[in-house]
C-alpha cells in the first residue's frame, strides 16, 4: 500500500530529512497517527526532488514516537532517531545495509546526583551522532 502513494508522500513534510552532498535525500515522511505517535517511512529522494523511492516502509519496527534526525557514515550506514513521552526519551536505530533495515541501539544508563542527591539520568535522548577521527560521538 506505502509503495502505491509514493508521489503523496513526496509533496509531504518530512519530520527529519539528510541531504547528501550529491543532492539525494533521506527523509523520515509519517503515514500514520496513533494515539499520540507518529509511525514512519523512510524515502529516498533523488537530486532535483521529483524522483523518490521507498528505502524502509517501517524503519522504527513497529514502533511510535516522534522523529527527531537522520544521519549516515556513508551509503551502507546510518543512523536515525525518535523521542518519546514529550522529548524525555530517545531511542536510536542504526543500519548496515543503507536502510533497508534498522536495528534499536542500547547504551548504558548513567545517572548523576542532582544537588539534593536525587538520582537524575540525563542522558536519555540522542540529541546528534558524528564522526571524528575515526570515531563515533553520540550526543
């Protein structure tokens, strides 16, 4: 059905969307509303935007939220994230295979003391990823 309606989703807003430097696009476009959560596609446009094709009719697997950005290492991997509950929650998927499938990231919960000493985790939304240096930085 998402393949048929390809040309409605390219006029569409994107929530997130990557442009390559020779002029494609990743675009994260919700097809769907449900009970407070967006649930996604994600769609290759080519140079010029007339051209569009469906890279992950379900790049979240199911699963609700809000899209918040789109980033890739080079054609094969990449990385895309949704928040959750108001901004409070995060979580990133990352893909091997440019896109055609994504698999859920986990990272170790770090909590620091607040001035009371209450426990406060902040470090629960993915705010960007890069790469320096050969390395990867999530923050």
């Amino acid at each position: 059905y998402v393949g048929e309606n390809l040309d409605r989703y390219l006029g569409m807003e994107a929530d997130a969307v990557l442009k390559l430097e020779n002029g494609r696009e990743y675009r994260l476009i919700a097809t769907d509303y449900t009970m407070g959560s967006n649930y996604y596609i994600l769609l290759g446009v080519e140079a010029g935007g007339t051209d569009c094709f469906l890279f992950n009719p379900d790049p979240f697997n199911q699963g609700g939220g809000q899209a918040e950005w789109i980033w890739f290492l080079d054609d094969t991997t990449g990385f895309i994230c949704k928040s959750g509950r108001g901004r409070e929650t995060g979580q990133l998927y990352r893909t091997e295979d440019g896109g055609e499938s994504f698999e859920n990231v986990s990272w170790p919960e770090i909590e620091r003391p607040l001035e009371d000493g209450s426990p406060y985790a902040p470090y629960k939304l993915p705010e960007a990823i890069y790469e320096e240096d050969g390395k990867l930085y999530l923050i």
